[in-house]
C-alpha cells in the first residue's frame, strides 16, 4: 500500500513555516512517546533556516534531549563559513534552547578532524548515521531544477542505490563540493517533508505530483513510508492541477 501524500498550500511563506512547525512539535512528541527519541533529519534554505527561528521562538513540547539531529546534506566548506547549514541552524535555534550538543550530529567541515579530505569525511558521516537509522521526519528543501539534499538531476548521487552517504565533487551549484545522504536513506524515513516556496519551484513541484522520474526531477522520488507531505505557498503550487 502506497502512503499518502499531502499537499497543503498557503497564501505567504509565513504562514507555511508556522504551520510546518507547529507539525513538527507534533511529530517530534509522537515519535518520543512511541520510541523515545525522535530522528530527524534537518535541511538548510530560507524555509529550512525560517522553521527552525520558529521553533525557537516557540518547541512546545519537544523535550530536546530526548531528540537526535542530523542534516541533509552541507557544503563541504570551513565550519566558521555561513553558507554551512550547521552554521545557520546554530544561529537560528541550538543558540536559543537547552540540548545537548552530542545530539547535533553535524556533516564535517572542510576544516574540521579530516581537513580537505571530502571522502574520509563522507565515511565519517556515514559512520555517524549508521545502518539502522530511520529518521521520523526528513526535511527537504528544493531547487527550481528539482533537486533535493544534494542530488541534481542527471548525477551518479541521484542514481545512487545502496550507499547512504555520497560526496559530491562537481554540484551545479555553487560551491562544487557537498557531502549528501542519498534516495535509500530520504525514502526509508518515516515522513518525508518539502518545504518550498517561490514561483521558480512550480514547474518542479507539478513533475513531482505528475510521477516524472527521479533522475530529470530528483524531487519526484523522495516520499516517507507512513507520509509524504508538500507544504507549498500559492507560487510553488501554481501548475498543480486544480
């Protein structure tokens, strides 16, 4: 049996962050009082970033050390840099809440215990991540191109079928080098999340709904085995059918 997909869509981006927050306390409550600890999987970009200033302002209920904190993907650059996703997501929450750092399970930086070596610091990560992770919530952002995490279309990390964590050397978008969990580990999470705003995202969002194939859109195969869910401003949403 196929799990469902949801496409909520909203008049500003504002209003899809709060209501993707207020969600995510939810989820994150859910999964603590079923296993424990909730997994999740954390993504840069505006509404990434805009999620989480939100989650400062306001956890509810998350108890957070009883939570485990991974990314996506990051830009394989200095820690110090700002385009790092860790970076940001310091500045917009972990500097604002009581958490135990051994629980940010941050991607190395090109700086950091393996220096520029991109591939020890790839197999550290999936070290990290291990085999038997499953992530209650996945977080996507995308790109006009439908990318997702780090995998573009057209790219050996988009095609990859059995490594959970890829380096990638040669990104179409600035800067070149990333570090990205792939389609094996993103479709094994309990949900899976796009957050995604902008005009520039619809024709992507539409390849998505319509089952266009992972390897020109990489965000048509991404999906949750209990839920996938699209929270999606009026723009983003615009070629969906009505």
């Amino acid at each position: 049996m196929t799990a469902p997909t949801e496409r909520l869509v909203f008049d500003l981006s504002a209003e899809l962050v709060s209501t993707a927050a207020s969600r995510f306390i939810a989820a994150v409550a859910a999964a603590q009082e079923a296993r424990g600890i909730a997994t999740i999987a954390l993504t840069g970009g505006s509404n990434g970033i805009a999620l989480l200033r939100e989650l400062a302002r306001d956890s509810g209920d998350i108890s957070w050390n009883r939570i485990e904190l991974y990314w996506g993907d990051e830009r394989f650059l200095p820690a110090a840099d700002p385009e790092r996703n860790a970076l940001q997501a310091k500045e917009a929450l972990f500097d604002h809440i009581q958490i135990d750092p051994a629980r940010i399970h941050e991607i190395p930086a090109s700086d950091g215990d393996f220096g520029d070596d991109i591939d020890a610091a790839t197999t550290e990560y999936a070290r990290l991540v291990g085999h038997d992770t499953i992530f209650d919530i996945h977080l996507l952002g995308m790109g006009g191109e439908g990318h997702i995490n780090s995998l573009f279309p057209h790219t050996d990390a988009t095609a990859e079928e059995s490594r959970s964590v890829v380096a990638v050397t040669d990104s179409p978008k600035p800067p070149p080098r990333r570090i990205s969990l792939t389609f094996p580990v993103i479709n094994s999470s309990r949900e899976v999340w796009f957050l995604v705003s902008g005009a520039e995202k619809a024709e992507a969002v539409a390849a998505a709904a319509s089952g266009a194939s992972r390897h020109d859109w990489p965000c048509a195969g991404a999906h949750g085995t209990e839920n996938t869910v699209w929270f999606l401003d009026r723009a983003a949403a615009a070629q969906l059918p009505n």
